[in-house]
C-alpha cells in the first residue's frame, strides 16, 4: 500500500501508486530574473561621505590594555579611579539595602496579625 501526506488532514493517507510518487505542492523552477527593485536607492559609497569616517579617532585600546595590565594591586572593576569607585560602591549600597529590606519584610510577613 502507498501513503501520501494530506494537506487538509496534515495526515498520511493511503495512495495509489501515481499519486504517491507524484508529490502534490512542488512548484515550477524560479525565474532566473532579478525582480524589480521596489524601494530602489542611489547607492552611497564610504569614500564618498566625510562623516561616515569621523569616529574613527585615536585606537584607546592600547592605552586601555596598559591601564587594566598594571600590576598596581586594584581590581579591574576598580582601576579608572573615582567613577568606578562610585559606582562601586552605589551598586553595593544598593544590594546591602535591598537586602536588608527583605529580610525585614520576611521578618513582618512571619508574624502573625494581631486581633483586636
């Protein structure tokens, strides 16, 4: 018995033998034809355009790999100065804060309401 997959059913069905080797859905071959362009813009090359090329400045990151490199004993999280500091120092803040914030409210949550 032949079987032949049902675009209506999405099941296999059985089949005569034509149909079976006939599978159903092939299309013809494509046009070797570019399509049309519907939204066809002038293309712009890079040399032709001065501000295409204006963030290229001086490559920082050699100066940065000697800066992180030092062996001056600071963490590299630590090792730009007074920003890094900052931040630092807010983000643990804010997680020593937060984390005492939960426990507090744990705390509040296990104790049981007061009838009055």
């Amino acid at each position: 018995m032949y079987y032949k997959f049902s675009g209506f059913s999405q099941r296999l069905v059985g089949a005569v033998a034509a149909a079976a080797y006939a599978p159903q859905g092939l299309k013809p071959l494509a046009s070797t034809e570019s399509p049309a362009l519907i939204f066809g813009t002038p293309t712009k090359l890079a040399s032709d355009s001065p501000a295409a090329v204006s963030y290229l400045d001086k490559n920082k990151v050699p100066d940065l790999q000697k800066l992180f490199q030092k062996a001056d004993g600071l963490p590299v999280h630590l090792k730009r100065g007074v920003p890094d500091q900052l931040l630092y120092r807010t983000t643990m803040a804010l997680t020593i804060g937060g984390t005492i914030y939960c426990l507090i409210a744990l705390y509040m949550a296990s104790q049981p309401k007061s009838k009055k």
